[in-house]
C-alpha cells in the first residue's frame, strides 16, 4: 500500500466520510464495469459494488489490508459476483426440475409440520451463533466456499476461519441435539 492509499484507508477506520467518498468515487464506476463483465446485468452489478462499499462502511473499523484498497475492492466484488452466478445456476436448477414437474412428495401433513419445526430450529440455533460464526457457518454450509475463500472474503487466516467453524458446530450441535434423531429421519431420503 502506497503512503496515499494508507492515509485515506487511516482516515477510512478512524470514520472520515471524506475517505469513504473518495473511495467510492474513484472505484465505484471501474468496480461497476469489472462486475458487469461478470454478470452481465447492469443492475445487478450496481447492487453487488454498492453492497461491498456498504460492508467497507460498515466494517472499516476491523478492516485489515495486506495488499492495496483497488485489491481488497477488486476481490471482494469478484467474490460477490461468484456467489451471485452460483446461486442463479441454483435458481435455474430449480426451475428447470419444477418446470420439468420434479418428483411428487411423498411428505404426508405430519412430515411436513416436523420439517417446518425442524427448520425453524436450524434457524433459532444458527441465531445463537456469535455473528463472525454465523457468517462463517453461512458461508461454508450453504453458499459451499472453501475455507481459503472464506478467509480472504473475509480477509481473516484460514486458522481462525477453522476456529469459527469448530465453535458454530459445537454450538450447533448443542442446540440441536435434541432433534438428531429427526433431523436424521429427514436425511434418510438424501442417504438410501
């Protein structure tokens, strides 16, 4: 990082506005560009860059840049494109196996109300997490990034990306324990 670059990211964690609409001014239109190239949707590309600026702002404080700001911007609007493109193939598999009139159901009312249950159980556990867990556990489960990933989007190291996930299951665990033999009842189908 040049001594320019460390001087407006100083300004940036001690909460200068100044610092942060600098940022957004001199990266907001090139940060547009890279994640349309991505994308492909004018509106989605905004959406993506002003959520990583919103993120900037909001977590300037713990912010720390090994690199350079144009990097960090770079990789985080790269990542959110990722996840953007993956969850729209997901969105697509879905409505192409809807579409195609996917499997009957084979959940009676009674499976139903459990699964209901079981998953706003998830839901009350994954709560409980410490926020950095939570979003760790989130990130791993079910937007499926690999540890590496995880610990650059979140520019942490990967050790403490394993501490976070060794806490939320242990926390997860604790939660949930007593609807294991539920939660397996519901697996049995993905098993067989």
């Amino acid at each position: 990082m040049d001594l320019l670059e460390l001087q407006v990211f100083t300004s940036l964690k001690e909460g200068h506005e100044s610092a942060f609409e600098m940022l957004f001014k001199t990266y907001y239109p090139l940060l547009c560009r890279y994640a349309y190239s991505f994308l492909n949707d004018k509106d989605e590309a905004e959406e993506v860059v002003q959520a990583a600026f919103i993120t900037v702002w909001d977590k300037r404080e713990s912010i720390e840049i090994q690199t350079s700001i144009k990097s960090y911007l770079y990789r985080m609007v790269r990542n959110s494109c990722l996840n953007v493109i993956k969850h729209e193939k997901v969105k697509q598999q879905h409505a192409a196996y809807e579409m195609a009139g996917g499997e009957p159901s084979h959940e009676g009312p009674t499976q139903s109300v459990l699964s209901s249950e079981l998953e706003e159980k998830i839901y009350v556990a994954m709560k409980a997490l410490p926020e950095q867990c939570r979003l760790v556990f989130q990130l791993s489960r079910f937007e499926e990034l690999k540890y590496a990933e995880i610990a650059t989007q979140l520019n942490i190291s990967i050790k403490t990306v394993e501490n976070h996930m060794g806490k939320a299951l242990k926390i997860m665990r604790e939660q949930l324990k007593d609807y294991l033999p539920l939660l397996l009842f519901f697996l049995k189908d993905w098993i067989i």
